[in-house]
C-alpha cells in the first residue's frame, strides 16, 4: 500500500512491460556503499539493460547511514542473524543487527508486491553477498523461495 498525501493507502498497481529486478544500488552506481565510493558493476548493468530495474539498499532501508562503518556477521551467516543465534556488528563494535533484519524485511516487501524475476545483490556484503557467507537480506530472500545472484 502506498499512502497518499490524504493518509489514506492505495495499492501498488504500476504494470511493468519487461522483466522486473531488484539490483543492488551500489551495483548501479548509486553513492550506497558503506564506504560512499562509486563502484557500477559492467556485467551487472549489461544483463539489466533489457530490464526493468529497482535499486535497493538494504542498509539503508534499515537505517543506516552512508558512509557508515563497515560491518560483519559474528557467529554464523544470514539464516543464524534470522533464527537469532547470530548477530551484525560494525568493526568498531555497534551491534547492528536489528537494522540488518529491518532493511532485509523491507527488501522483501518490494520484492514481493513487485513481484521480481529475481535480485541481483552485491558480493562480500553481510546484507547482500551470497559468498563467502550469505548475508542476512540475501538469506531471507532464499527463505521465501526469491531468486538471489550476486554481482561484483
């Protein structure tokens, strides 16, 4: 549902014409990353060119902050930050799991009343890698049967 200036809601009901994909923001361009540096991923944006493309940042849709302090999974991978016997912590030692788990439920939510062919996520995240350990949006994702890559 998207509110109007009235407060009242109204469904999403944009019709797309081509393929629909969730992408990375930083993998388009956008100033997203943790650290603010601009890094397009080539193989990525010549793959979306036939597609209709929605940038996402699942750290920022949690709340945080760019540039931010870079953040890692401690005790385990996406799915253990999701069943709780995990957690995110940024290198100088701030708990951030709760914006992780915000952002990626977020993400989830576009994908879903988008309805994506799949997402197309940055690698080495904690939010969006798949490699070397998944991250917590990208392990949500799988949980709910949506189709991850991971580029860059």
């Amino acid at each position: 549902m998207v509110p109007h200036k009235t407060g009242k809601a109204t469904s999403f009901s944009q019709k797309f014409t081509k393929p629909v994909y969730l992408v990375s923001a930083c993998l388009i361009g956008l100033r997203t990353r943790y650290d603010a540096q601009v890094k397009p991923d080539p193989k990525c944006l010549e793959i979306l060119q036939d597609a209709q493309l929605i940038p996402v940042c699942p750290e920022q849709l949690g709340g945080l902050p760019t540039p931010r302090t870079p953040a890692d999974l401690e005790g385990g991978d996406g799915y253990d930050v999701i069943r709780g016997k995990a957690r995110v912590v940024t290198r100088d030692g701030i708990d951030v799991t709760e914006s992780f788990l915000l952002g990626a439920h977020q993400v989830l939510e576009i994908a879903r009343k988008l309805k994506v062919e799949a997402v197309l996520f940055k690698s080495k995240s904690p939010s969006c890698g798949l490699t070397p350990h998944i991250g917590v949006t990208a392990a949500l994702l799988e949980l709910n049967n949506i189709k991850v890559r991971e580029f860059g």
